[in-house]
C-alpha cells in the first residue's frame, strides 16, 4: 500500500508539539506503560490501522510485553492472560473506540469496573491514550500510511 499524501502529522509539525506533550503527560499518569501500550493496540486493532498496530506491538514489546500476550489481545475476553486491572482498561478502550455502535458505549459498568483498578489521574491517562490512538487511526487510514512507517 502506498500513502495517499505525506503524514498530516508530518506537514504541520507544530501539531505534533501539542500531542508529544499529551504523550508525556500520559506516561506520567501511573499506568504501568504495557497497560497503556495494550490500551494503543487494541484500539488499533478495531479501527484497523496497520501503522498503528504494528508500532502498538513493536513499543509494547520494548516496554517487556510478551509475544504470548500480544497475540492474545484480539481475544482478551477469551484468555487468562490478562490481569482484572488490564481487562477493565481494554474493556473501557473498545467502548471508547466503539462510541458509533451503540448509544451510551461507556456504559457505568465499565466505568465502574475500571474506577476500581485505576485512580482519577490514571483514568485520564488511559483515556487520553485511548483518544489520541484513535485519532492516529483516523489519519493513518485516512492517507494509508504504510504498517512500518516511522515518524
């Protein structure tokens, strides 16, 4: 596959200021970083943003995520694999992707379900990386970027 125009990302560069320093920000929020970095996959995985996924696994794997585990992320619900911290965060990432599909996505269930395993601060860490992946979904799929771009 071959981009429809360079990276949106990449011709307004002041752009990318403001969201590097959501990035920081969130990986100060104290969620443990192969938390966030399955929250980034998974909602890659259902927007179906190749870039995405494929950095999503490269990051998570420098950040000690297992192969095991990575491969399993697309049927979380179905495996052992994940702790009831790291099920609440992924259950909260596919309502949040899927906000089109059903009226009041994020339901208080998992919402509630979610509170219990993270704080406020941690809450909008895992929010804001569920946000700024979908938006990186958007863009990428919109110009197909190639999977194994880098910025």
């Amino acid at each position: 596959m071959t981009a429809r125009m360079k990276n949106p990302a990449e011709l307004l560069p002041d752009a990318t200021k403001g969201v590097q320093n959501i990035y920081k920000a969130v990986y100060k929020g104290g969620v443990p970083p192969t938390t966030l970095e399955l929250v980034h996959l998974r909602a890659s995985q259902i927007n179906g943003c190749g870039p995405c996924v494929f950095a999503g696994v490269s990051s998570a794997v420098k950040n000690g995520e297992t192969d095991k585990r990575l491969h399993q992320v697309v049927a979380w619900r179905e495996c052992d694999l994940f702790t009831p911290a790291e099920r609440a965060a992924l259950a909260l990432t596919e309502a949040a992707t899927r906000l089109a599909d059903r009226p009041g996505a994020v339901t208080d269930e998992i919402w509630a379900d979610a509170a219990e395993h993270f704080d406020e601060n941690q809450l909008a860490a895992i929010i804001l990386m569920i946000g700024l992946t979908n938006l990186f979904n958007r863009i990428n799929t919109t110009v197909r970027e190639p999977a194994g771009a880098t910025w």
